[in-house]
C-alpha cells in the first residue's frame, strides 16, 4: 500500500469540507428527505449558517409561489448574506423548505432585527397544501381565506376573526402586486393603511382599503400625509384614522 505524506491527507479532508459547504449553500432537495434545516454550519473562516425567524407569510405573484416574511439580524450590511430557501419537498398535501442565512457570530454586534422577505416557488400551484418551514410541524402555515396563518390550537382552520389578522393583511399587499411587504399605518375593523413599494423604482405609495365580506378591497393611492386625499375618494373614511398620518414612507 501506497503511505501518503500526513499534509496530502490533510488537504484531502479540507476539499471533502469545501464540498460539503457547496451542497449546503446550493440546497439541492432530496425527494422524501427531511426538511429540518442545518445546525450552526461553518461557511469558510467566519460565516456561518443559522434558522431565519420567519414571521408571516403572504400570497406570491402568481399560484406557484409564496413570499416568506423573516427577521434578520442587524441593520449593518455586514451581520448578514446569503439569506435563502432551499431543501424545498413537496408532496400532494404540503410544500416543506427550510429558510436559512449565513452570518458572522459577534459578541454584542447584530443585535437588533430587520424585516425581509424572499420568495418560495414550488414546481406547482401551492393551493391549500400545508406550509411547513425549518421543519417546525407545530406553526406548520394554512390557507386562511385570502391569506396565511396559523390554525387555532383546537385544530380548526377558518380565517381568523381579526380584519388586522397578518393573513388579511398580507393578502391585501399581495393583492396590489407591491414587490415589499410595506408598513401598516392604521387598521381597524372596516378600514386599513399601507404604505408600499409598488415598484422599488417609484416613491412609497399609501393604498387605502375597505372591509368587504371578500377581505380588504383598495378604493384609494395617495402621495400626501393626513385625511384630504383620502376623504375626498372616500368621505366615510374615519379621521381619527387619518389625521395625524405622515406623508408616505
């Protein structure tokens, strides 16, 4: 038998690391595997790859995909890269897919949380197959109406009482085709504010809504703050709602 120097097998085990590090960032789905995602991975010298906190989900841009809402660590660009979907299962009853980030764990750094959302496509329209993310089969997500949510904790999955729910929400910011979750500035029982992106190219816009037996129905785009443009395309609208508004953000 041929004795290798201790450095060859040495480099051997580095490039079987370096192969394992491409699998895990390139995601391939194996059909009939597990969904849970990795644990703490090391993505070269610093980085390495964690669980994203998702925080909601909203109907895609057309039956075969989703957006994922997610929390990530810190404001500065350096926290965070890589934030990405991938072992994506499905079956004929649900869609399971693991949402992960890389980032470069620091002591007191990375601190706070941003919102961001990234898009799972399935390889056909999702329907009303049951969600399933980081495989976390207690908060698997359900079609609720126009939206998703969470079923209630005695099993039952009806579209939740709350016209503020995020399932109702995140239907409306779908339903106007924005390319961001936007942010919500007023919601009650009848009415809702949002501010959004339409385009990432255009200014913020603000689209009013109103409760219809069908979920939140636009009547109303706006570009300035308070109550005037609002209340002249819907003179029902509340001015407790509207009055202290700042222009659109």
């Amino acid at each position: 038998m041929t004795k290798r120097p201790v450095l060859w097998v040495a480099g051997a085990l580095v490039a079987a690391g370096a192969v394992a590090a491409v699998v895990l960032t390139a995601g391939g789905g194996v059909p009939g595997a597990g969904a849970a995602a990795p644990g703490p991975t090391t993505m070269g010298a610093e980085w390495r790859s964690f669980r994203a906190d998702v925080t909601g989900i909203r109907p895609g841009q057309d039956d075969a995909s989703l957006f994922v809402q997610v929390a990530l660590p810190g404001k500065d660009p350096g926290c965070v890269r890589e934030p990405r979907i991938e072992q994506v299962v499905e079956t004929k009853t649900d869609v399971r897919a693991d949402v992960v980030y890389s980032t470069r764990p620091a002591s007191g750094g990375c601190q706070d949380k941003v919102p961001a959302e990234l898009r799972l496509t399935t390889s056909s329209p999702v329907a009303d197959r049951t969600v399933v993310l980081n495989g976390d089969n207690g908060n698997a997500w359900h079609k609720l109406g126009a939206g998703w949510g969470h079923c209630a904790p005695q099993g039952t999955c009806a579209p939740p009482a709350d016209h503020c729910d995020p399932a109702w929400i995140g239907a409306a910011v779908s339903a106007t085709g924005a390319e961001s979750a936007g942010t919500t500035r007023a919601c009650d029982p009848g009415w809702l504010v949002l501010d959004l992106l339409v385009r990432q190219t255009d200014p913020p816009a603000r689209a009013v809504f109103r409760w219809s037996d069908a979920g939140w129905t636009s009547f109303a785009q706006v570009r300035t703050a308070g109550c005037t443009d609002i209340r002249a395309a819907e003179p029902k609208f509340p001015v407790a709602l509207c009055k202290t508004l700042p222009a659109p953000a």
